[in-house]
C-alpha cells in the first residue's frame, strides 16, 4: 500500500467496524483551554521549595537534590528557556493559525456558493 492510500483504506477499515468500544476505552471531551492559559502554562518555572521527599531519611534526600539543582542550575536555566521559547513559539504559531483558519471561514461566509456564481 502506498503512503498516500493510507488514510483512505484506515478509513474505510474504521467505517466497516460495528463492535464498541469496551468499557473505559472511550475518550471524553475535555473543557478547551484558552491560548492565553497554554501561554500561560509554556513558560517554565520550577519551584525549588516542592521540591521534598517524604521518605523515612526525607530530609537528608532533600538536601541532596537541593545540592543536585544548585550545581546544575546554569544547565538547567538554559535548558528550561530553551523549552520556554520552543513552546512560546509554537503557541505563538498555533494562534496566527487559529487567526488564520477563522479569517477564511469567515470569508468563505461571504462569498456567494459556487453555483450562483459565474
């Protein structure tokens, strides 16, 4: 099968199926989060202070991954503004879509069908 045939038969393969799905394998509506929120949410920023452990000797085990942190923060600082951009960028790019897409159905709106037009 060539790649371009793909979605057509994985289609057709799911549109022959009359079986449900099995308790619990069905995926329900989530609520839509807002750009503002996923921006929001992109930026990076860890709280050193949740980080505990709660185990029998926790304090010491939290010293210890305090200490970790501290040595390694210029990596970890780079690496996490490297992801901040990277999901900026891409909400930033999902928005100019979403702009995009509501800026031709909305053009699609105003012209007149196809068969009256000539």
């Amino acid at each position: 099968m060539r790649p371009e045939d793909a979605l057509g038969a994985a289609r057709a393969a799911a549109a022959a199926r009359d079986d449900v799905l099995p308790t619990g394998m069905s995926i329900e509506p989530t609520e839509r989060v807002s750009i503002e929120q996923l921006m929001e949410w992109a930026n990076i920023e860890p709280d050193p202070d949740l980080m505990r452990s709660t185990r029998t000797l926790g304090a010491p085990i939290t010293w210890a991954k305090r200490q970790l942190v501290h040595v390694m923060r210029q990596y970890l600082r780079e690496l996490q503004s490297q992801q901040t951009r990277f999901n900026l960028n891409v909400l930033i790019r999902l928005a100019e879509l979403e702009d995009r897409v509501a800026r031709l159905e909305e053009r699609d709106k105003a012209q007149p069908p196809a068969s009256t037009r000539r």
